[in-house]
C-alpha cells in the first residue's frame, strides 16, 4: 500500500461519513479520482438510497480529468441495476485507468463481478486498501449481506450497580442530556428500533428520532409482542406514520386486540414462536426483506436476554452513570435464566466515550471462528 493510496481512501472513508444513516439499504461510499497528475479532481458519496452512487458523484466532478486517472472508491462498484444504474460500466467510460477499493461487496448481485468487469475491461485494479477501516464503517451493511437479516446492536442505559431502573422500574433519566442526544444519534443511524410489550406497557416510549433537525428517515419501531397487549393509543403508533409501527405477534394472538390494532393503522406481523415467545430468527427474517439493514434492541432485561440467547446480538452499546440505586428487585440490563462464566457472551475491543457525566462503551460481540479455539469478531455467514 503506498502512502498517497492510503492518503487518498482515507479521505474516500471521511467522504462516505457523510451518509451515515441517510443510505440504507444501500451501504456507506466515498470517492476520490486523482488526475493523471497526481491530483485530486472529483469527490463524491452516497448521500442517500436512490440517489447517485459515490463514483459517479465524483466522476462527475472530474470529467475529463478523470481520464488516465485513478479511482479510489471504499466499496467495488456496482454491476447491476438498482435504484441507479450500474457504476462499473461508468467507471470505464469515463477512462480511469486504476480502480482502487477497500472493500469487495459481499452483496450477491455484485461480490467481486464489478472488479473483475474493470479488469476485464483492462483497468488496473487494487483492492484492501484500508479494509479494516471500511468493514467497521459499514459492519451493518457487511453483516445484513453475509448473514441475510438485519445486524443487530443491544443498547442500554444503566447505573454503576447494571439496573436499567429503579426498584419502582422509574427509569428517568438514569443518563443525562448529553447522552441521551448521543443515544438518538444511535437511533438516527439504523433503520428498526425494537422493544418488548413490557417496555411499551411500562414506559409508552414513542420510539422515534429526535435531534436538533428533523430527522429525514423513520424508523419502523417495532414491538415483540406475542399476545398482542400493545395498547391502540400507545404513543409508538400515534408518534410517526402508524404503519412504520410494527406489532410482532404470535400465531394466536388475542382477536381483540388485535382488530383495535389493525383499526390503528399499524403493521402486524404474525411470527411463529420459540419457548413461548416471537420467534427472533422469524421476526429479522421478516425485517430484512423491508429493507431493514441494522438495528437497535432497547429492551428491556429480558428482550436483551434473548437476543443474546438466540445469538442474534452483533454489537453492544452501553451508556454508563455515575449512580448506585442497587435493590434486588431492579431489573439489571440482562434478564433470563443467566449463564456460567466460562459461557460468558465475550465483547471484542471495547471503544469508550465520554458523553458529560456518563460513558458510552461500544464493543462488537466475538464468536468462536469456524474450526479453531480463538475468538474473532463476529464474522457474518457467507449467504
């Protein structure tokens, strides 16, 4: 890797920034194209879906100084016909004569064709350039394409003592203002919010973005609820458009509650069930052919439990203050029956942020790698 290759996708990766949260499904993407001359002539990104691609932002920008250039894109372009028409074709008419990538797509319709169409087409190509930095910027995107569900972060907000509430279930605010900005943040940047009946019956959150501006997406918010308890003027549905509030029933839901749920507008989806529960394998499944790429469990104890049960739980964010309530009977970020130490759910590098008075800390949940006793972060299923 030479040093002006990694100077300029490291501008590609800052470029792509720029989308987060506005390009779902599609993922993350900069570009840079770098002039015959060693000069930098074009950039671009994905700003949101349906939208030009990053490479035809910045081949745009360049026009005819792109020719005999280089292409620097953080993901390989793209050979099929989606929302934009493919990028590859573009990529050649435009007679750059190196493409270099960060990344090949793990999504089906492209993984690895667009390159090898450049090559063909007898450009030079490169691809790994900053891999590592480009996978942690689009590890949602990565895992909804390898695994075929959504990628799935479990956030909490606790005590020093891990009670999400008090021993009265109060709950706010256990973090201030400052993390609670930070949280919605979080939020803005996935496209499902989930919590359990529980929650709803206990807190009646609404479920929604809400940052300095409007925030241009909505995300569904999503409620596991087997029996179908959720009350038709609960606040998740009245908070946005009702159908982006969806009510994860069982097969037996019960038919009250479930015609004044249909009467609200909101989506109902009807799961089978595990362990007397919505089937969460059933439900992501559901999920990702809506288009839901990444996201956000906000619990409670018991909906955490499962997920981490289930082996479902991808990413972990935890708000941390400074407080000490204790109580036996308050509800701890983890439920379920619990687990011996040596079955502990393991956390990779964990990254901290202070946010006022409290810290965040982020970490991606490791798994065993195929055949060997060492732990790698979770790396999705090849599909």
């Amino acid at each position: 890797m030479s040093g002006a290759d990694e100077r300029h996708m490291r501008r590609a990766l800052e470029l792509a920034e720029g989308g987060r949260g506005l390009t779902s499904p599609n993922p993350l993407v900069g570009a840079v194209v770098v002039g015959a001359d060693g000069r930098v002539v074009g950039e671009g990104l994905h700003r949101r879906a349906g939208a030009p691609h990053a490479e035809i932002e910045a081949l745009a920008a360049a026009g005819a100084g792109a020719h005999g250039g280089t292409l620097y894109v953080t993901l390989e372009p793209c050979t099929h016909q989606g929302r934009t028409p493919p990028c590859a074709p573009a990529v050649v008419a435009a007679g750059v004569a190196r493409v270099v990538a960060a990344l090949v797509d793990p999504n089906p319709l492209v993984a690895g064709r667009g390159l090898e169409a450049l090559g063909r087409a007898g450009l030079a190509v490169t691809r790994g350039v900053l891999a590592a930095e480009a996978a942690r910027q689009n590890r949602a995107f990565l895992t909804a394409m390898r695994e075929r569900r959504p990628h799935v972060t479990l956030k909490a907000a606790m005590t020093l003592d891990g009670k999400i509430a008090d021993v009265h279930g109060g709950s706010r605010w256990i973090t201030g203002p400052m993390a609670r900005r930070h949280a919605h943040r979080l939020r803005s940047e996935v496209d499902a919010i989930v919590v359990g009946v529980a929650t709803v019956l206990r807190d009646d959150p609404e479920l929604t973005v809400r940052l300095d501006t409007p925030w241009p997406r909505e995300p569904w918010r999503v409620v596991l609820d087997t029996t179908g308890r959720t009350p038709p003027r609960a606040r998740l549905i009245a908070a946005g458009r009702p159908e982006r509030a969806l009510i994860a029933v069982g097969p037996d839901p019960t038919a009250d509650a479930v015609a004044g749920l249909a009467r609200t507008g909101a989506t109902l989806v009807r799961c089978p069930t595990r362990d007397g529960r919505v089937d969460l394998g059933a439900l992501l499944a559901d999920l990702f052919a809506r288009e839901v790429r990444a996201i956000l469990v906000e619990g409670g104890g018991e909906v955490h439990a499962a997920f981490l049960d289930a082996g479902l739980v991808d990413r972990v964010a935890v708000f941390l203050a400074p407080l000490l309530v204790g109580g036996r009977a308050a509800p701890g970020a983890v439920g379920g029956a619990g687990r011996e130490l040596k079955s502990a759910v393991r956390l990779g590098e964990l990254t901290v942020t202070r946010l006022g008075d409290d810290v965040l800390l982020e970490a991606d949940v490791l798994r065993e790698a195929p055949g060997e006793g060492s732990r790698a972060p979770a790396p999705p299923r090849e599909r």
